[in-house]
C-alpha cells in the first residue's frame, strides 16, 4: 500500500479495465482524474473528475498530467483490424506525449498497460511458457500488435531518471462490465467455429485481477526505482484451452457450447482473402475473421508471470470459477444472459 495518498491520472478512465483501475485507486484513499475522448456516467457517479481530449492533443494530456504524482497510461486503440495511421495515432503519438507530458509536468512515475499480442508471431508458431525476454518479431500482422510494440519502446527508452516507468502485458481479460468481448461472443454464438483442434492453451486474466495488478506495480515503482523500464506479463498464472475458456463463457450467458470446427489452415486462408476483400473494396467494418484471429484462436498463448509475482507482489486473487460466477450475475442484471 502506499504511505500516502496521492494525485493519480488514469487515461482512458471510462474504459473497461480503466474504469475498474479508478474504482480500485478511489478504495483505497487516492484522488484520480481520468482523461478520455468521452465523458462517462459511470465516472460521474464515482464523482471521479473528467477530463475530456483526445491523446494527440499534445497540450491537452500535458494540462492533465500537471500536478499529478503517478500516471496509469490505460487508454489504447484497440481492436485487430482498421487504418494503421489510426492505431499509430492512438498507441504511438498518444504514447509520446504522455511521456513528454510526464516529463514536462514532473510526474514521476508511469505504469503503461501493453498487450501480451506485441509477441504474437505472424507465422502462428505457440508461444508456451515464454519470459520477457522473448524478442518482438520481425513483423506484425495488426497495427493494433505494431503499435502497440513501439509504445512500449518508447516508454522502455523514457524510463530514466526523470521517469520511472514500467510496462504490464496482460493477456484476454475478461468479467463484469465488458460491453464489448463478451456480449459480441454471445451475439455471436451460433456462428462461432472452433479453430484448429481445441488443444491449444491460453492465458487469460479476470478484470479485478488485472486492475489489481497495475495498482501493485505503482506501488513497487514507487519503493524500487530498480523496476523502471521493465516490461511484465500478468494473468491468471493458469493457463487453461482456450475454447473450453469461450464454451465457459457462453455458458454464464445460456448459450450452447460450440461443437463445430475449422481447421487452422483454412480459417488462416479465410482470413486472407477476407482482409483482400476489405481492402479493396475499402469496407469499414471488422473482418468475421483474419489471419490474426486464426493464429490467436489455434495456437497456444501463454506467459510466464514468475517476474510479475516476485517483483510486483502480483498474486491473482480472483480464481476462474469465482470469476464467472459473478461474471454470470453481472450478465443476468444487466439482461445479457438469455434462455
């Protein structure tokens, strides 16, 4: 815990994993501003102060920063397909000038949330049990993934003495108050095609857990400036087959669980003629599916997070049966779940 409270800026506040960031900050005594493009309903009944603007707005995220003790860099584009500028825009530039703003502002301390898909490899290879020391690969096959991996160098090359800044990569994470993931997996679920075998191990980490985790690695920044510039994965540290994972899911919402399938190749195949399609013809709207989410949903993804719990203290809490059990009762309040 911190020895005091403190002033604390959380970009990107009204967002899923942001919005549970804020609600853990204000628990425990510390003041928090959050800075996005919107203004939340959420945020106002948590009498959280808003500050409206876009993270390009160099001057905007500088005023917002001015006078705050820590900074938790939350806000990212997200998403697997779209205009690269788009993403460059958000990831890197947005990225930028939080640093530049911590740094100009004197805020010392930076806790930056990166995506463990910065490792997710073109070529569909696993990635089972792997460190921080795995390398980026030599290409993406997203800008959201490319993106998001110069962000982290640029925080990665900020961190100095001036800033103390570290990076967390959590990986699916998933619970109450996703109005996106979940409730498109259950719009979806009659159409959803398991990938590949089914065998395939992935992480994954419950929302609570995730927003914990950031807290205790402001914390550890903060007692040991030796942690500045280090990148960390977080998740449940429980690998488990990520379509028994979705059929879990489908089940909190009374959707059957999938019994249909396409092998890896061919949704691989699918994907790149559908990304030919869009392009061409300029469709906005998001692929059924994509090179990307054939690799994702076919091969193994899951990290080593032995740095994250000696380092950080990191220790999920929340197990998966506790975590859909209040996940199927958020569902059900808020007339997600059907029969």
């Amino acid at each position: 815990m911190p020895i005091t409270s403190r002033k604390i800026l959380v970009t990107g506040g009204g967002g899923f994993l942001g919005k549970a960031i804020v609600e853990k900050l204000l628990q425990r005594g510390d003041e928090v501003w959050s800075f996005s493009r919107g203004s939340y309903v959420d945020l106002e009944r948590l009498n959280v102060k808003q500050i409206q603007g876009d993270l390009g707005d160099k001057q905007a995220i500088t005023d917002a920063c001015r006078g705050k003790d820590m900074i938790f860099h939350v806000a990212a584009k997200a998403g697997f397909w779209g205009p690269y500028q788009e993403y460059y825009h958000a990831n890197v530039i947005g990225t930028e000038n939080v640093i530049s703003a911590c740094l100009d502002q004197k805020v010392p301390y930076l806790v930056h949330c990166s995506s463990a898909n910065v490792l997710n490899h073109g070529k569909g290879g696993s990635l089972e049990g792997v460190d921080e020391s795995v390398p980026y690969p030599d290409s993406f096959l997203t800008p959201y993934q490319e993106t998001k991996a110069l962000a982290e160098k640029k925080v990665i090359a900020a961190s100095d003495s001036q800033l103390k800044a570290l990076i967390l990569r959590p990986h699916h994470i998933w619970g109450p108050g996703d109005k996106h993931f979940i409730p498109r997996i259950l719009e979806w679920a009659d159409k959803i095609r398991m990938v590949g075998n089914g065998k395939n191990l992935s992480d994954n980490i419950y929302i609570d857990n995730a927003a914990e985790a950031h807290l205790q690695a402001g914390d550890a920044l903060q007692a040991n400036h030796d942690l500045s510039g280090r990148v960390y994965f977080i998740s449940q540290g429980d690998p488990v087959y990520l379509w028994d994972m979705i059929n879990s899911l489908l089940e909190t919402g009374n959707k059957p669980p999938i019994t249909k399938s396409i092998s890896r190749r061919a949704a691989y195949a699918m994907g790149a003629v559908l990304e030919f399609i869009y392009k061409v013809f300029d469709i906005k709207s998001e692929p059924r599916m994509t090179r990307f989410l054939a690799n994702e949903l076919s091969t193994a993804q899951w990290f080593d997070i032995s740095a994250a719990r000696n380092d950080l203290g990191f220790d999920p809490k929340i197990d998966m049966e506790e975590g859909l059990e209040k996940l199927k009762k958020w569902l059900e309040e808020n007339r997600y779940a059907t029969d």
